[in-house]
C-alpha cells in the first residue's frame, strides 16, 4: 500500500494480486482481464469530496458491468449475491466532509503494475494522487532488483553537472555481449533520479515492467511469437555494461509481440548531486528474426533510426510533466544512414551520437519551466517550450 496527502485529504491505493481479488470477489477477475484498485480515502478537507473513476481510468468497469461477465458461470441466486458482492466493493464517489471510505475500482488488467492516478474533486478544486503500484509474479526482473546493494556504502563518486557530461564522453559508446569482446546497441538515454523515482515517472508514462528470461517466460514468449498474442511484458535480452547484465527493463509494447520500445537501464558507479544516474540503452522493435545467438533462438530487429527510440522518451516524460532539466551529451562521433553500424545480432542502425539526458522531478513541471542543460546540440527535430523554457 502507498499512501499520500494533500490539503486534508488522505489517499491510500494498492493493487490487488490476482489470488486476492479472486478471494474477496469470489471469482477470477483475472479471467476477464479485469485487476481490482483497492483504495481508502480520508476526507479531513471541511468540503465535500469526489472521488473521480474515469480519472482513474477511462475504460473502468461499473460494478454490474463486470458481475455481468460472470452471469452464466453462476446464474440464478449465485448471480444476484456476486451482483450484490460487486457493488457492495466498490468504492463510492461522493466522500463527506469528516469521513473515511474504502472500496475498489475495477480496470483493464495490467501485469507487473501500473501508475494509478486517484482523483478527488471539491469546491471545484482538483486533487491528484499517482502511486506507482507493482503485482510481482515472481518472474519480473524488477523483483531481483537490490539498488541499494549493487555498489558498496560510499563507493559511488557524487559529480557536479560539468563532470557528469565529462563523465558520459568517457562512458563506452555501446552495450557489450556477457564477454565484453563484441559491441551493441549504442548507449543513448541517461536518467538522473532514485530508483522510486524512475520506475514510477517510467510507469506513468505507460512503459510496463519486463519479465525476466527463465523457463516459463521463454515458453510464453515462443507461443506468442508462434499464435501472434501479445505479451507486454516479454523478456528482453541481457546486454552489458560495467561488467553486468541491465539491472532493469521496460517497453511500451503492441499487440503484436514483434512490435514494441524497450530500454535497458544500469545503475551508474556515480550520482549526480547527490541523485542516482541510469545508463540506458532504448532502440524500437519493429520485427521477429530467427537467430542462434538467443536462448529464445529469436530475436527482435530494430529500427535502424534509434535516435527516433530516444527522442520518443524525452516526449512521452515531458508529456507527463516528470522532466525538469534534459539535454544531450556526445557519446561518439555520427554515424550516417549510408555507412550504419551493427549491433549484436547483425541489425544496422545510425544515430547523430548523443546521449539524451533527463533530470526527473516528483513534482509536476509546467513545459515552460523545464529547462535545457545546453550541452549538445541534436539533429533530431526541434523541442520549443516557450521563450523562458527549455528549447533545443
């Protein structure tokens, strides 16, 4: 559970795991491809509140509307008394001053987690909670994630900005194979924020946890691949840097398994006035080739213009206001479209050699108050955000 307050009001929301929704509904919500948001709600404002479920999203179920997916499994008295259960569940709208509520909101149902934005509305003044809520299943890379642990107390060096960008010249350009012998995708994407901060800013703006590659997540990205399913949250295969595979992954997938965008991140061995730094590596699947260098024997091909993939985070960060300063560093020389290089599994690809680098901010940033860092200059298309704002 994560909880949060603003102005007199107290919200606190988790998702439900599919086991426990299935106990307290009485059946598998799962089934349908419905998740359950639990929530409370504490109204100390002194004015009426409203609780806003289209907020929470669009495409919710109404109590009945989802005991109705179930009418002919139970029928007769065993559909009135789920009929009864669903709406008993859910969780009211109006919220009175003084009072305290909890209940659920039934939604489309997503793996691993989501962001989850809770809305209450009164005197005509709204209220936003966002709680990047997690369901771990055992098979996401994120569960093994111990940031904390990764380096030893200390050992990470706390840099100025300058030295960051002087650090990131000096970053290899591309990710590794596990030996270290053969060269990548090209490192393009640095995150500067704690690992909360992160998963949830990379969260709201819609990319989804990533299993990670054992027996059952193999066989289920095969049988997808093979039936044309989606699986959005499919492995991604180990690239490497500082000596280790990505310590986490996310992609924004379609419906198609051969069709996503998908970052790796590494814990930097160094902080940024005092904030963690994530190296990443983001490139854009567009098909599914045969290949023995997987364990999968597929692999993913990219779109060859990967500064596309980058440019791709910095507007879905800004469109969701979680970016407070970016800018690009140079990372190598340009490599033109007429002579591409490869990445590990022969994939041609050319880029203008820069590393975007975005600052997160916990709080909502207006466009025009996120600022440029001023370092280098892209070629991928113009970014204006006001005369006093950031502009590239």
């Amino acid at each position: 559970m994560q909880s949060k307050t603003m102005d007199g009001v107290t919200v606190t929301a988790a998702l439900l795991p599919d086991d426990e929704a299935r106990e307290r509904y009485g059946v598998n919500l799962a089934s349908k491809g419905i998740q359950a948001v639990w929530m409370r709600i504490e109204n100390r404002s002194g004015s009426e509140q409203w609780m806003l479920a289209a907020h929470l999203d669009p495409d919710y179920y109404t109590a009945n509307e989802a005991a109705h997916l179930f009418r002919h499994r139970l029928g007769g008295l065993g559909y009135a008394a789920i009929q009864q259960k669903f709406r008993d569940l859910a969780m009211r709208a109006r919220l009175e001053p003084g009072s305290m509520h909890e209940g659920h909101v039934l939604v489309p149902r997503s793996e691993g987690g989501r962001f989850v934005e809770i809305t209450t509305n009164g005197q005509g003044r709204e209220r936003r909670f966002g709680f990047p809520l997690r369901t771990p299943d055992g098979h996401f890379d994120f569960e093994r994630m111990k940031s904390g642990s990764i380096y030893e107390p200390g050992e990470r060096q706390n840099l100025s900005r300058d030295q960051l960008r002087q650090r990131l010249s000096q970053l290899a350009a591309t990710v590794t194979n596990a030996k270290g012998t053969a060269k990548g995708d090209p490192l393009n994407l640095v995150i500067v924020g704690e690992a909360s901060e992160m998963m949830a800013a990379l969260s709201e703006c819609g990319w989804d946890f990533t299993h990670r590659i054992d027996g059952s997540t193999v066989r289920r990205m095969i049988l997808a691949a093979l039936r044309g399913n989606p699986y959005l949250t499919a492995p991604v295969s180990s690239l490497y840097v500082f000596g280790r595979k990505q310590d986490v992954a996310f992609q924004r997938a379609r419906s198609s398994l051969s069709q996503r965008n998908h970052l790796r991140l590494w814990l930097a061995p160094w902080t940024v006035e005092g904030r963690s730094v994530w190296v990443g590596q983001v490139s854009r699947d567009i098909g599914i080739k045969i290949t023995k260098k997987s364990p999968t024997l597929t692999t993913h091909v990219i779109d060859p213009m990967v500064d596309e993939a980058r440019q791709y985070v910095l507007e879905s960060l800004l469109n969701r206001y979680r970016i407070s300063h970016f800018g690009f560093a140079r990372a190598t020389e340009p490599v033109p479209k007429e002579t591409p290089r490869q990445n590990l599994t022969g994939d041609p690809y050319f880029t203008d050699g820069l590393r975007l680098v975005v600052f997160l901010s916990e709080d909502a940033v207006d466009p025009e108050d996120v600022r440029n860092l001023g370092w280098d200059k892209t070629t991928w298309g113009p970014i204006e955000y006001g005369q006093s704002g950031a502009s590239q």
